[in-house]
C-alpha cells in the first residue's frame, strides 16, 4: 500500500494566498458570524463569569484573559469578545481545512465535505457565535494537532515543542484538552516507530513535562494568590441518572438529526454511526501497528480516535466528579469533530480505491451529502432566528423585559438580589447579589463555610437596613439550588412592589418602626 508522504498540504494561513476553497470558506464562515451576531455576540451566563461581571469566579483562565486584556487596553468587552469570536471562526475553518488537505491532498471533494461537515454544523456554529471558550479551545487542539503532523514529518523535536505548548494553553482555555494530549502520547509511543523506545519515551515526556508544566504552573499560582483554580474537588460528588446519560447521548446525537426526529431513530444512528468509527479507527490502528510511522490518510484517524476515546474517559471521570452536571452541546462538540475526521477520511479512502465499483462511491457521498444538507437547512434556520431575536442575554426578548427595565430604573445606589445576577449585571451595567442557596451546584451539598440559613439571615439585614431589593426573574428557572419563589418571600419577609409579565421586584415587609413582620 503507497504511502504518499510528499503530498504537499501548506499552512493554514498560506491557503489564502493560493486557494480558491479556502476563500470560499473564508467568506462562508465570515457571513455565517455577521449574520449570526447582528445583535451582538452571543451571552450566555457562563459567558458573564468570563467577562468577571459577576460574582461566580471563572475556571479556565485564557478565555478571560484575553477578554481582560482587551480591556484593559480600553475596549468594550463585548467587542473584545465580538472580534476575537470572528478571528477565531476563521481560524478553525482553515485549520479544519489544512487538516483535511493532509489527510486526503488527491481528494478536494471530501475535504471540502470534511471541512463543511464541521463548520456549518448547527451547534459549531452556535459555539463559534457566543462569547464562551470553545472556539478557543477549537482552535488551540486543531493547531496542536497540525504541529503534531508536522512533527510526525519531520521528527523535529522543536515542532513537537510547539504542540505541547499548544497542549497546554488548550488545557487552559477548557479542561478537557488532556485528551488530545494522551492521543498525541499513544501515536509516538505506539506508532512512531522511526525512533527507539527510549527516544519515544523521552518525547512522550517532553509533551507531557511542556504541557501539564503550563497547567500546572497557573494552578499552583492560581490557588496561592486567590486561594482557587480548577473550581473543583476531587471528590465523586457525581449524582447522574440513567435520564441525564440519556439526555447526553441525545445531545451527541442532535449533531446527526434534528431534535424532531424521535429520540430511538438518533439514538440508533448514533449507535451505528459509532460502530463505524470504532471499526474504522481499529481498522487503522492493526493496518499500522509495527509500521515505521503511520500511512498519512490514516494518522488523523489515528489522533482523532484516540482523542474521542481518551475523551469520553474524562467526560465519564467529570459526570462522576461533580453533581448535576449536564452534558450539554459544549461537551459533545469534541466528540463529534473528531468524529467527522475520523469517518469522512475513511469514507474518502474507501471510495478512493481502484477496485471500488463507482456505485459504492456514489453510495458512500450521497450519504455525506445527506448529512451536509441536514446540517445546512438546520443552520440557515438557527441563522435566521439569531439574525431576527439575537442569541442568549443578547436577544431582544431580554433586552425588551420589562423587569430589566424596572430594574435599570431603580436608584443607583439600590442594592438587589436575584436569581439572575449575571443577566442583569450584563443588561444593566449593575452589580448585583445572588439569593440564598440551598446547596452548591457543583457537590450538591450545602456550604458548609456559608450556609444558607446565614444567607437568608444577612439578606433580612440588608432588606431592612439597606432598603434592598429582590428580583426574580421567571425566564431563570433552571437553577434548582435556589428556594422557590414562595419559600424565599416567607422566609425573607418580603412584599410585592413590582409584578410585570416576566418576573417580579420585592422589598421587606417591614413594620411602622421598621422590623420585619415576622420579628413581631
């Protein structure tokens, strides 16, 4: 079997200069992002711990940094987030690109199908449209994946510097980048075998040593000067049912068919499509083992199945870790672009064979094809509703509540409490109090260093002596650790002032001589 190592595939960036694909998606992306950011950049309330607006600290750090940064050199920090959110989508698409041209450079309508697989995927598009760390992240694994590549190349170990750095800022912009660097380790040791054990093992330490050094460096400086870092114990808090795991593996399989086709048909092709791929990628592994380096079409299959392996190990690790965590869209993301990487190049190699009958080609593209088109409708329809309402604390009905209007009207120095600190901090430029909670989100434990009775005993206090106000906000109705609306107006006293469609406004019933009622 040939082994087209000279195949010329560029870098990222020198794509521009010379390709006519790498401009279209360039533009694709581009007007993908202005459209989808009409009203702003997506906010969400993980983005407003990001941007420090609200009391709840961040976790990973380079996201915020580089907001801060910008900052501090006098920018609004939704313009920050806005044009690093634009730089970034336009550097995950040539990164995609680039890989793809690696892994097939005789095949320009798979790569052009790879690379669209990903970047108009409805749930990529929104993660590359809000102000949240995955594009960052994206980003950051992609390039070291490419440094990686080449160093496979070249067996330079200055390269393989490059990636373990990039490794390790990944691991900074979110935690579950470990992954892509345990893929990194099982290739060099497994499949690099142009160099001796002992060489594999001082380059598998190498990556190692340069990127946990970066993680661990900001986590050992981060928890001396403001006494945190990863924002978690290591202790099994994890509370997960069979309906969360289910709800789970439906957001993995949203990525292949809409919400509106039954849960068991997603859940089925799912199934199937992960059988594939597991057989694919052990396809790879046997085809390659003792081999001097891995057969280039096949390398990405290789990084790529390991990551999405390694990955699931720490999405299990992290659902047993912290309680009520939901797996989401952000954490199936991963997950599926390494699945893209791994099918489409399987699927190019299959139909690129001389003995393959064109019927099976014909088969295998119209399937990808299919997908390609689910995939386009669904993101032109979520383009068109971001255009039209705006995403997350950017949407109109947000910025059109009238409780958030009563709230920027309140006086300046007005002290509030909410269920929705970070959606009001971000739409009305307040700094606002959470209510008491029950327990923390994350242990499902209550805290013992503040517990709850001691919160709803200094909210009394500040109702009473700093006339304070609180505000709930009906569109907030996720945040189980909060009391009921009905439990914290008796326990804290408080009487109605404001009532409008989408949420309330309280302030103590106090007495003539200015107790609370139930002092009395």
């Amino acid at each position: 079997m040939a082994n087209p190592r000279s195949a010329k595939s560029g870098n990222p960036l020198g794509l521009l200069a010379t390709d006519a694909m790498a401009w279209g998606f360039v533009i694709l992306v581009a007007t993908l992002f202005v459209a989808n950011t009409q009203h702003g950049i997506g906010v969400l309330p993980d983005t407003t711990r990001y941007m420090q607006i609200v009391s709840t600290p961040y976790d990973a750090p380079l996201y915020p940094w580089i907001l801060s940064a910008g900052h501090l050199a006098g920018l609004d920090l939704e313009h920050v987030a806005l044009f690093a959110g634009f730089v970034l989508y336009i550097a995950n698409a040539l990164l995609i690109l680039h890989l793809f041209r690696y892994a097939l450079p005789d095949q320009p309508l798979f790569v052009a199908i790879g690379t669209l697989l990903v970047i108009i995927s409805p749930t990529y598009l929104w993660a590359n449209t809000i102000a949240m760390s995955e594009s960052l992240f994206m980003a950051l694994m992609l390039l070291s994946v490419a440094f990686f590549l080449s160093y496979l190349e070249k067996q330079d170990r200055r390269v393989l510097a490059a990636s373990s750095l990039s490794v390790g800022m990944a691991m900074l912009a979110r935690f579950v980048a470990p992954a892509i660097g345990a893929s990194f380790a099982t290739v060099i040791l497994f499949y690099n075998r142009q160099r001796t054990m002992a060489e594999r093992v001082y380059d598998t330490a190498m990556l190692f040593l340069l990127s946990a050094g970066i993680f661990i460096t900001w986590a050992v400086g981060s928890k001396l000067l403001v006494g945190r870092a990863v924002g978690r114990q290591l202790t099994f808090y994890g509370n997960a049912d069979s309906d969360r795991w289910l709800s789970g593996l439906s957001a993995l399989a949203s990525f292949l068919l809409p919400s509106q086709v039954p849960q068991l048909v997603r859940l089925a092709l799912l199934a199937l499509v992960v059988s594939i791929a597991v057989f694919v990628v052990i396809s790879a592994a046997w085809r390659n083992w003792g081999l001097e380096r891995p057969f280039r079409q096949d390398v990405l299959i290789l990084v790529f199945g390991f990551f999405n392996f390694f990955y699931l190990i720490f999405i299990i690790l992290s659902v047993l870790i912290e309680a009520n965590l939901q797996l989401n869209n952000r954490y199936s993301m991963p997950f599926y672009v390494g699945l893209v990487f791994v099918l489409v190049i399987a699927a190019a190699n299959f139909s690129g064979r001389l003995n393959r009958a064109p019927v099976r080609r014909s088969v295998v593209i119209t399937g990808l094809a299919m997908l390609l088109a689910i995939n386009a409708l669904r993101s032109a329809v979520q383009t068109a509703e971001a255009y039209d309402q705006g995403i997350g604390f950017q949407s109109l009905t947000w910025r059109t509540s009238p409780t958030v209007a009563a709230v920027r009207a309140l006086p300046e120095d007005a002290i509030v409490f909410t269920n929705g600190s970070d959606a009001l901090n971000f739409l009305t430029g307040r700094r606002t109090n959470w209510i008491p909670a029950h327990s923390q989100r994350r242990t499902g434990l209550e805290n013992e260093e503040n517990p709850f009775e001691e919160q709803v005993q200094r909210l009394r206090q500040a109702l009473v002596e700093q006339k304070a106000y609180v505000v709930i906000l009906d569109a907030i109705d996720w945040r189980f650790y909060f009391p009921s609306e009905d439990e914290l107006v008796k326990r804290a006293d408080l009487k109605l002032v404001q009532s409008d469609a989408d949420g309330r406004i309280y302030q103590a019933d106090v007495t003539p001589d200015g107790k609370l009622q139930s002092s009395n």
